[in-house]
C-alpha cells in the first residue's frame, strides 16, 4: 500500500509540475506579444545612417544618390544688400504739388444763415434754365447763371433757340421730382437764390456741366462750364 501511496503521489507531482510550466509558457508567450503590440505606438528608431563606414550628416543624407550639390556660394552682395546709408545726409523736402486740379481740397461751402433750413419743394416747374417754382417759392440756382427763355444761340452761323431748349432740358431732367434746398423762413416767401439738390446730385452743377446754364463769375461751377464749353455740351453746342 505504502508503494502504491508513493507512486500516486510522485505521478500527482509530476502532473502539476507539467502544468505550471505550460503555464509559464503561456504567460511568456503573452508577455512577448503585449511587447510587440506596445512598440507599434512607438516612433521607430531611426537606422543608422553610414556611407562608406562614416556616419552621414542630415543633410547629405536627404539629398538622393546622384545629386549630391555644393555648398551654397554668396553672389553680388553688394548688388542685392541695401548700400549703407547716412543719416546725417537725409533731407526733408516739401511734398510735391498734385498731378491735377482734381487733386486739390475742395474748397468749403458758403455757410447758410442759421434760420435757413433744408425743405422739400414738390412738383418743381422750371420756368427758365436755371429758374423754378414750387410751392409758391420762387427760386434761382445760387451760383448758375441764368439763361432766358428767349435768348438764341449760334454754332456754325446757325441761330437757334437755346433758351428754350435749356428750360425743355431742366424741367425733362426734374420730372416733377422733389427738390431738396436750403430756404429762409416760410414768413420771407420771396424770389431767392438757393442751392438745391436733387436727390445727392447738386442741381447747379448739373446745369452748368451740361451746358444748360452758365457760371457766376468767381462762383463755385467754372471748371464746369470750361468742361461743357471744350466739349460743345448744351447751349455751347450744336442746335438740338
């Protein structure tokens, strides 16, 4: 029985010894593949990078075979860097006069009085070129001179009859529209000169630029009637 007893015993031992080591194979063989899954995630080292038993550098490693390139060499330095300057030897001059007399600062607008104030004068009826009534008010574009119905015109030794045609001109561009000017009190309803807009169109100066009226002397349209006098516009041109 003793025997038999020692026997079982030695075969157990053996089977649990067979066991662990089974199991210490397992738990190695997991190990190394957790080890294997762990690097993916991990950047790689770079190879070494060797020619002919020398290390290379970065840069000549970047380059391909065949196209290796030598160092950059500096040309016309003198030609591309900005030459020295002194400043000592900087002067300011003035500032150079505008290509143009488009360039310059519009000149200032005559105040108005100051119980004179913008109103709406409906339905206007040009009675002259530079002459119109709305609303019991009577008024002549401040700045325009005006241009009478019965005045004539010549070009080329032909007559014809400008002032009427300027005053078609007006009322055909005013289409009953309403115009906006500066006006004293409604109590002094008299004959004025005003300045009136259209709009944001300044009525004189459509006048004047066209041809239908004439600048005041020293007034604020005379480029624009020397500009409607050069390209023969309105009364400065052909009958029409």
């Amino acid at each position: 029985m003793r025997e038999r007893r020692a026997g079982l015993m030695g075969r157990h031992a053996r089977l649990v010894i067979a066991i662990g080591g089974l199991e210490l194979m397992l738990g190695i063989v997991l190990i190394m593949q957790a080890g294997a899954l762990l690097s993916l995630g991990r950047p790689g080292r770079a190879p070494s990078l060797e020619i002919a038993g020398k290390q290379a550098t970065p840069t000549a490693a970047a380059i391909p075979d065949g196209q290796l390139r030598e160092p950059a060499r500096r040309i016309a330095e003198g030609l591309i860097a900005p030459p020295p300057v002194d400043v000592s030897e900087i002067e300011r001059v003035e500032a150079r006069p505008p290509l143009g007399e488009l360039g310059l600062a519009v000149r200032p607008k005559t105040p108005m009085p100051q119980d004179w104030h913008e109103t709406l004068l409906y339905r206007p009826i040009a009675t002259s070129s530079a002459v119109f009534e709305s609303m019991g008010w009577k008024v002549v574009i401040s700045g325009a001179q005006d241009i009478g119905v019965d005045q004539t015109c010549s070009f080329r030794d032909e007559v014809w009859p400008c002032g009427q045609q300027a005053r078609a001109a007006f009322n055909a561009w005013l289409r009953g529209r309403a115009l906006n000017c500066f006006l004293p009190p409604e109590t002094e309803r008299f004959a004025i000169a005003a300045p009136c807009r259209l709009g944001k169109q300044d009525v004189g100066a459509w006048l004047v630029s066209n041809g239908w009226a004439m600048a005041l002397p020293g007034g604020i349209y005379g480029k624009a009637e020397t500009i409607a006098r050069n390209a023969g516009m309105g009364i400065f041109g052909p009958p029409q």
